[in-house]
C-alpha cells in the first residue's frame, strides 16, 4: 500500500518555465489537496478537490492550476514559475470516517526556481 | 489574526520530563483537530485527532480540547530525543462541506539527551 505518492522529489526551473506536479492515492479517497509549505508560514493550501470532478481554490492559488484527472490523481501545474514559488509542495488525501479524519501527505515536492 | 496560531519555539526539555506544545484558534464554530508530526525534510504525519473537549490519551501522548478558550494542547509524557520535530496543530474550521484543514505554522520540540 504505496498511500500518496508524489512525483518528482525535487526540481529547479529557471524563471518562466512551466512544470506539473503528480500526486496519486491509492486510498479510495475522496478528497485530495495541494499544499505549499514555506519557513515561518507553515502549510498553506493551494487548492483542494473534495471530489471527482470538482475543484476549488484554496488560500494560495495564483500561479498555480490543477486537474483531478480522476478519483486517484491530483495534479499541479506552474504555468510560469516565479521564484516566489520555491517552495516545498505537499499532496495529501482524506476520506470522511465516522465523522473524524486525518490527512494522508505525500512525500514533498523540492522546487527552486532560480 | 492567524486563524491558527502556535508558538515557533524552538521548546527544549530534557529527555524523560513532559512537553507541553499549546494551540489556539479563531473560529468559534471549530470541530475537529489534529496533532501532526514533522521530522526535519520530512512530510507531515497525524499522531492524534480530538473533537470532543477533555483529554484524548494514546501511548505517551494526551491532546486536550477547551472549545470554550478555543486551545487545543498536546502533552508529550517522558520526551525523548527521537520526539524532537515539529509539530504542527490543525484545524477543520466550520462551515462547508469539505475536509480542508488550516495549519498552524508549527512548534519545534527539542528533546535533550
């Protein structure tokens, strides 16, 4: 049971290019989010889907886009990366259970944009 | 204000005395919270939820909620250096019916051997 893999682990890009990050559960989950995560700022959510077939924008979302290409994947794409987006990105999924839950993360994205 | 809110520290205790990591938020209508773990270049990891107010107990660790004070605590029993992360307290704010959850930025546990 592999739970939320991220791909690629690291990255750098050079300013202006464009770039997608891959997230996939294998937990029948139905909700799935994008996070980035800065010194000082903690973890703040770039956009979450709470199901297939939808998706919402979440504290952080200029710069960035996403699809839920279907129940298990969740991707996010830098159309133009600024180095403001260097940043360490976090997927994550979770499912409703008898009213209480957590969130499943994957293992992190490293992006530098230089 | 933060909606979620924790000291940085760095907190540093000694190896086998209690740590005490503190959480408060902002809205009222709140109703579940998380304690999650972070090892240094690592992802977060869910060590305890709590919904109702008064203490939740698992192994050496005990969350404890106060909704009217709106904190939410995690008490760590005889710390030891491998629980020395961060942690980070999480909120499920009212309203809507999505799972999302706003992050406190993070307290860090130093455990000294």
């Amino acid at each position: 049971n592999a739970g939320v893999t991220q791909t690629p682990k690291f990255q750098v890009l050079k300013t202006g290019q464009s770039m997608t990050l891959q997230c996939a559960q294998d937990m029948n989950h139905n909700s799935m989010y994008w996070y980035r995560q800065d010194p000082g700022m903690g973890l703040r959510l770039i956009y979450y889907s709470a199901s297939e077939g939808t998706t919402d924008k979440g504290e952080v979302p200029n710069g960035y886009n996403v699809s839920r290409l279907n129940k298990r994947e969740f991707s996010l794409r830098l159309e133009s990366a600024a180095p403001s987006q260097t940043s360490v990105y976090f997927c994550a999924s979770s499912e409703w259970d008898r009213g209480l839950y957590g969130y499943t993360f994957g293992s992190g994205t490293r992006l530098t944009v230089v | 204000q933060k909606e979620v809110e924790q000291n940085s520290g760095p907190l540093s205790v000694p190896e086998g005395a209690i740590a005490s990591l503190n959480c408060t938020y902002s809205d009222r209508g709140s109703q579940s919270f998380f304690w999650y773990r972070q090892y240094s270049g690592k992802s977060p990891e869910l060590i305890m939820f709590i919904y109702s107010n008064g203490d939740k107990e698992d192994g050496r660790f005990t969350a404890q909620l106060n909704k009217a004070s709106q904190y939410v605590s995690l008490l760590i029993r005889d710390s030891q250096p491998s629980d020395s992360a961060t942690y980070l307290c999480a909120v499920k704010m009212s309203g809507g019916a999505t799972n999302k959850l706003i992050f406190g930025t993070g307290t860090l546990l130093a455990v000294q051997p």
